[in-house]
C-alpha cells in the first residue's frame, strides 16, 4: 500500500470556478430580482428621459414621477406575486390563461415594447461612444456582432460583470444632485404638491417616463426571475419587501437624476445630446463629467442590449414549448436563436437610422408606455383571477388601486396616440 | 484564473434508443386520417337529428383513467348562456364541422368538473407536457381525437408552430387538422389541470429513463408540473434524478417542494452530491431539510458538510464497503447484494486491519474472477489504492487521478482509517463549469 502522499505537482488549470462563481451569486442575490428588475429602468433610455425632463421642465415632473412610483409599485408587486404563486414566467402564464389570438396579442405587444428597448440601448451606445468621438456607423454594429457573438458563444457572462461595474458610475448622480445646489424648497414643494403642465411636450414626456419606468420589460424580468429562483408563496413576505423596495429605490435614484439636470441646465429647453446631459455630473465629477457619463451609459447599454432580447426570446420560446437554450445549435432551437438574433439586428439597424440618437431613444420609451398599459392589464386581470392565485389574489381594495393605476396609464397613452395620430393626419398642431 | 470555454453540451446526441415501445395508434393510417382537431372543434355547432342547432361546442371532456388513449366522456356545450354537459352516449357523432347529437330530447345538466376527468381545450391544450419518446417538455398548440371501435379516444397531440398559426388564424382554417408534427398520445405524460390531483398513474417509460434525461425533464418544466412529476415517480429514481441536475435548478426545485419531501429526495442522493446540494441552500432552507430528515442521514451529511468544499473531504462520498481480510469472497459478494441499487457508485471493496485502517483495495473484477471460497487476504497486492487526505485540494486529487490512471481514490483521515472515497466522475462533476440549460437570463445568473 502506498502511503497517503500528495503529489507535489503544481497544475495551473483546475480550481473550482463553478464553485467560486456560485458564492458571488449568492453574494449578489442581496440584490434580489426586484432590485434588480427595478433598476432595468435605469438604463441608457432611463438615464436619458430622466435627464431630458430635468432640462426641459425642471422640477416639474417630479410630482408625476411620485405617481408613476406608486404604479411601480403596485405593478412590480403583482409580478412578483405571480411569479411566486404560480411558479411560472408572464408569458407562459399568459398563454395558459387566455384564448391563443389574445395571448398573441400580449406577446406581439411585449416583442414590440422589447424591439424598442433594444434600440434605445443600441442607441445609448452609439450616444455613448459617440461622447469618446466614435461614429455610431461603427460602433453600434459591432457593438450587435460582439454581443450576439458573446451570447451565443457563451462567454457574455463573463463580459457582464464588466458592464455591470461600468453602469455604477451612475451611483454619481445623486452625489452630483447633492452637490449642484438645486433648488431645495423647489424640489420639495413640486415633489409634494400635485403639478402638472398643461402642454402637448409634457404630456409626451410624462408618458416617456411612464415609459422608461413602468417598462413590460420589468415586469416580466421580476416574474421569471421570482419563480425561476424557486420562491415560492413562503419566501413571499422577503419577495414582496425586495419586490417594493426594488421599486422605491430605483426611482429615488431616477428623481436624483431629473434633480441634478434640473440644477445644472433646467428650463433650457429639450435635451438635444448626451453631451448636454453629462454636464450635471460635473459637480461630482468636474471635468471628467463626459467621460464618465459615457461609461456609464455604455455599461447600462451593453447590459441591457443583450439581457432584453435574451429573456424575451427566452419567454416566447418556453410559452411556444420550443428548446431554449444559448448552447444550442441554431437548427435546434430556431424559434430561441432566431428571436435573439432578430431583435439584436433589426434594434441595432433602427439605431443606425439619421436623426438624432437622444430622441430616438426618448420616442422609444414613448412606444413602450403606450404598450405599458396593455401589458398592465393583462398582469391585473391575471392577478384578480382566484382560480390562478387562491388566497394570494387582488384583496378587493388592491384592486381598485390597480385598476385606477392601468386607466390614468392608459388614458395617458391613448392621448399621446390619439394626438400623434392627429399631427400624422395634418389635423392638429 | 482564466474562464474555461464551455464544453459542447451533448444536446440531441444523446438520446437514448428505446426498444420496448408499446403498440402506436397513430401508426395506423385509417386512424390518422379521421383526426379531430379539438382546438378546431371548439365553437363549432352542436346539432339535434333534424339539424338543429342547439348550441356551440366550448370543451371537449375526457376521463384520464391509465389507459394509453383517453376515452371522451361528454362535451361541454353552450347554449344560450349555460354550459350544459353532454354525455358522450348521447352524441352520434363528432366530426370537423361539427356534432351531431343521438336524439332529439337532451339531457342536459350543467357542467360541473368530475374527478378524473378533464376538459381539454381548457387544461390541456396551451400547458405543459412531457413527451417521453423524445424526452422533452411540450406545449400542445392542438390535441386530436379519433373514433377508435366506436369510441371516441385522445390520439395525438400537436407540437407544431404551424398548428399555431392554424389557430391564429380565421375561423375555417380552425377546424382542419394539420397533423405536421404529431406526437402519439401513448408518448405523453399529462399533468392535470387545477384542482385535480393524481390523473394517471405515471407514462410506464418515464420509469424506463436514464436519470439525466428526467433531470433534463425536471430541469424544463414548471413549478406545478415538476412536483406533480416527482410526486409520481418513485423517491429513489427521483433522487437519482436528482443527483444530474444543475445546481441553480436543483436548488429551486427544493426549495420547492414541500421541506419533508426535499429532506427524503436529499437523504435518497448519494452523500456527496447531496452535500453539494445542501452547500447551494442558504443557512435557514438547509437547516429545515437537516431537521426534517431522520437523524442518521443528517448526521452522516453533517459531518460532511464541514468538510470544506473544493477539497477530498468535501467532494467524497461516504459510501463505501469496507471488509476485514478473513472474509471469503463468497461473503464478500452477499454483503454486495445490499448495495444492488448503487452499484454505480461502487467499483471497489477496501480491506482493512482490526483497527480498521486501510490495506487495500480489492476490485469487483478481481472479486470476479476469484473462487468463492478465497479469502479476501490473499487477494491483496498491488495495484494499490490511491490514497488522499480529508483536507487535499481539488487539484491534487485531480493529480492524483491522472498520474494513477485510477478511477477512485480513497479518501482516510489521520490514523489511515478510510472515511469516503472520490470516484472519477464526482472529480469531473466538479470540473465542469455548470452550466444552467434552462433557465431564465437573469443578470448575474
């Protein structure tokens, strides 16, 4: 028998990377999905609507953005709470849960939502870039080769951490709010005091907030993220705070945005480059304001670009019943594959279109809170239904709360349809 | 230390060839071309023997009772503003466009759901199934029925997404079947619609699959279908099941289930990969599954947990046979009937001294080939067993393996006694960078 000796070899390779890669999951899962889900909204679209309200009205939107807050609210935790209770994604539950033709209607309405977020994170890239004196004409193509290369080659988790480490440079925006001497009482009174603009521009960019904030997008991340994790109606209660305070905390961070524009270049009119909105970093960052912003903003953008149409793709296809899996061959799972990389393309070719990139990004989340509402309604109906939920389901009072929340959204995007329409047609201003 | 590129996963290469197969109705071509498309049945009329109408066909019943080809019970019908049920004997017959009905006096009573049945357009079309031939989680986008010797039977369910468009699209495109991708009824693992619980006993081949497969299985479908899966199969193929999945799914899947039903899956897996499961839980989801399990079996994983992970004494399993030199290979081969139904976990019986420490260990090849009266003592020799300590790093165990060419190592604490063995496969197991296959992209995932 040979003695118990270990062999004194050095071997470079294999350590436990599975393992170590397990324990910051663990670490980061503190920021549970609502968080997360939450901060989606903070993306390159967020980051440059909540800038864009800041210099156009100032303060003003603050009272509105209290308002979409409590949708937020409201609507993240009916996510949640179907994803805890049932187990199962929006999408799936969708199909399973109304006549085929409606559920395809939901679903054509989210890939549309979708296909706008992926050009408004293509576009944040190219505005990003830009900043650091790249043409998009490059930059946004390779930036959809190089993700959808990494994705379906398996390595974007890897790449992700970059990018996720590059968006905290927008941790400065509430450091730059503090620092930029805004006007402290404005802020407070038009925080508080119910204020609205009776103008075609504000009702516009309130839904462009809507938009941003409320996205389709999120409520399905916290849904799948929810039931994927495995929690269920007993780890509700921790759910339901990460769920809220996800959504609270997400939009403190949007208000600091619209504050600190507001002190640095309020009420001069709409936001025109990404250029313009960097300059409220400049208290907490000084000169280095515009590079800094434009990390940021690429970090937020390449993250988003490639977990949007992912999970999207990833939703559809476990709805249809189809392989869904990036280690897959296209010929196995074409749906999946196919819905991945059709979103990358035709998001990165709309942001490739002339004009300028900050309003693209803004009429896209336009696009997405006039779909908001839709999506709404199907989470609400969902949410009401005993026979899905049981006890968990929509307390009588809940529901009233909800059913205001998804009219004003919807009255509000109808509007901005309605008035679009009117402008197409030549009838109105 | 630098990423790994991912290993190629074996995707379809890997499916397994299943000889026992039972008889396929859908085989028949008489059968396959007088499918009813249910989702095109649906809204179709209802009419008496004069050709009346008298209401809208809205679901189609069936009783789930073990039979590969459920029979139809009865149609939900609706007339005016009721859902009246009507029995399949009063039905003459049911046909694309349309049902006609036995006589003109009807019996109607109105629906109401009876155990053991399920309406089809309502739980089954649209939900989730398994399709066992083909291993892989399902939706069904059309169901067909067929009269099979005067009765009406579930034949087939449809998976393609031309069948989808079918039903997308107008109301005359409905009612035609578009058999393109059908899969015969007897390859289907239903799961039941809410509030029925145990519909059939489980598909006979779902028992028949290799342990990774109803992993992949568990690892696809929902939270409602993967209890109902697991409650119906039996907790050792479970736990077996259970040992193939990925970590981040095998983790929700405990989570899960209810804390008694994961202590006993987890008490069924082999120690170190239920170890490795524990590991993966948080402090309070762990410590509910230790105390719901029977003393024993926590104590054992206990004691491997404090074992660091990434070391011999974290990645070994307890299971081992160990056997004292004055045995006869006769005795030896009893004591190895107990481990039957482990028998790919053990390569190896060790020998030991009367103070228990190790002196070798005696493959089942040798044990094979030796007469059943020779005494174990004899057959030791070399090759010798490779032997680590509880605390070695992965990488010397990984050394180890390589420069022996062995396919186990034993692990033994300070005294030479052996305290668990690491087999080849757990070293790869760990190797392997783990790979969710279906899981939702989430950030950081």
């Amino acid at each position: 028998m040979t003695a118990g000796k270990v062999p004194e070899v050095d071997v470079t390779a294999p350590g436990a990377p599975t393992r170590r890669r397990r324990r910051l999951v663990v670490l980061l899962a503190v920021f549970g999905p609502g968080l997360i889900a939450a901060n989606a909204g903070n993306d390159a679209g967020g980051v440059l609507t909540y800038a864009s309200a800041g210099a156009q009205f100032a303060y003003r939107t603050l009272f509105a953005m209290v308002l979409v807050t409590i949708g937020l609210v409201v609507v993240q935790e009916m996510s949640a709470r179907l994803g805890a209770y049932t187990g199962e994604g929006l999408v799936s539950l969708i199909r399973e849960q109304f006549p085929l033709r409606v559920a395809a209607f939901a679903v054509t309405c989210l890939v549309v939502a979708n296909i706008g977020l992926v050009v408004s994170e293509f576009a944040g890239i190219g505005a990003a870039l830009e900043l650091f004196g790249i043409s998009r004409y490059l930059s946004v193509p390779l930036a959809a080769v190089g993700i959808w290369a990494a994705v379906v080659l398996g390595s974007y988790r890897y790449v992700e951490r970059v990018f996720l480490l590059l968006s905290f440079v927008f941790v400065a925006y509430p450091i730059a709010a503090a620092l930029g001497h805004p006007d402290w009482t404005k802020v407070a009174t038009q925080t508080a005091l119910p204020h609205f603009v009776a103008s075609h521009d504000f009702l516009l960019l309130v839904v462009a907030l809507i938009g941003t904030t409320i996205t389709p997008y999120m409520q399905l991340y916290q849904a799948a993220a929810v039931a994927d994790k495995g929690n269920g109606p007993t780890d509700y209660p921790s759910v339901r705070i990460d769920a809220v305070a996800g959504a609270i905390f997400a939009d403190l961070v949007s208000m600091c945005i619209i504050v600190a524009t507001a002190a640095a270049i309020g009420g001069h009119g709409q936001l025109a480059s990404a250029k313009e909105a960097a300059t409220a970093l400049r208290p907490a960052a000084g000169a280095n304001a515009e590079h800094l912003f434009a990390i940021g903003l690429l970090g937020a953008s390449a993250l988003a670009a490639a977990v949007v149409p992912l999970s999207t793709a990833y939703a559809i296809a476990e709805a249809v019943g189809v392989e869904r899996s990036v280690s897959r061959k296209f010929s196995e799972a074409p749906l999946f594959l196919g819905l991945f990389s059709a979103q990358v393309a035709i998001g990165a070719a709309i942001a490739l279109a002339p004009g300028n990139l900050v309003q693209l990004l803004i009429n896209m989340q336009i696009l997405n809170g006039v779909i908001t509402p839709v999506i709404l309604t199907f989470i609400l109906v969902m949410a009401n239904r005993r026979s899905l939920l049981g006890d968990a389901v929509n307390s009588p009072r809940f529901r009233l709360v909800g059913t205001t929340c998804v009219v004003v959204i919807a009255a509000m995007a109808t509007l901005v349809v309605v008035e679009t329409a009117r402008t197409w047609l030549g009838l109105g201003s | 230390m630098a990423p790994r590129p991912p290993l190629p996963l074996p995707g379809g290469v890997l499916r397994r060839h299943r000889s026992v197969r039972s008889v396929r109705l859908l085989a028949n071509r008489a059968v396959a071309e007088a499918l009813i498309s249910v989702a095109g049945l649906v809204g179709q009329p209802v009419r008496n023997p004069s050709g009346v109408d008298v209401g809208r066909v809205a679901d189609v019943v069936a009783r789930w009772d073990g039979a590969p080809y459920p029979p139809v019970t009865g149609l939900v019908v609706r007339i005016g503003r009721r859902r009246a049920f009507v029995e399949i004997t009063q039905v003459a017959e049911i046909a694309h466009r349309g049902v006609r009905l036995s006589s003109a006096r009807l019996n109607l009573e109105d629906f109401g759901r009876r155990e053991g049945e399920l309406t089809l357009a309502a739980d089954v079309i649209d939900h989730q199934m398994v399709d066992v031939d083909g291993v892989r989680v399902i939706r069904a986008s059309d169901l067909y029925l067929a009269e099979v010797a005067g009765t009406y039977r579930l034949v087939g369910a449809d998976v393609g997404l031309q069948t989808l468009a079918r039903r997308l699209g107008p109301a005359r495109w409905r009612a035609k079947p578009t058999p393109d991708r059908v899969i015969d009824w007897a390859a289907i693992q239903p799961f039941g619609g809410p509030g029925t619980i145990r519909l059939r006993s489980p598909n006979q081949e779902l028992k028949r699959m290799h342990p990774s497969d109803l992993a992949d299985l568990l690892e696809e479908l929902g939270r409602r279908e993967r209890q109902e899966l697991l409650d119906a199969l039996d907790p050792q193929v479970a736990a077996d099941a259970l040992e193939e999945m990925h970590a981040e799914e095998l983790g929700a899947l405990l989570r899960e289930a209810p804390p008694e039903q994961a202590a006993a899956l987890v008490a069924g897996m082999e120690p170190d990969e239920a170890v490795d499961a524990l590991r993966d839980l948080n402090e309070e989801d762990r410590t509910e599954l230790l105390e719901a399990m029977p003393a024993e079996d926590a104590e054992r994983l206990n004691s491997l947990l404090e074992f660091p992970e990434g070391t011999a004494g974290g990645l070994m399993t307890t299971l081992m046979v160990t056997v004292q030199g004055d045995l006869t290979v006769a005795q030896v081969r009893e004591q190895l009937r107990d481990y039957a139904d482990r028998r790919s976990d053990i390569d190896a019986v060790l020998v030991v001294d009367d103070d228990g420490s190790l002196i070798d260990d005696v493959s089942l090849f040798e044990l094979l080939l030796a007469g059943p009266d020779v005494r174990l003592d004899s057959l030791i020799g070399p090759p010798w067993p490779v032997v680590v300590d509880a605390t070695a790093p992965l990488r010397d165990v990984v050394e180890c393996l390589i420069e022996n060419r062995s396919s186990s190592l034993v692990v033994v604490d300070d005294t030479g006694r052996p305290i668990g063995r690491i087999l080849a496969d757990d070293v790869v197991d760990a190797l392997v960078p783990d790979r969710g296959r279906s899981h939702f992209p989430r950030l950081l995932s």
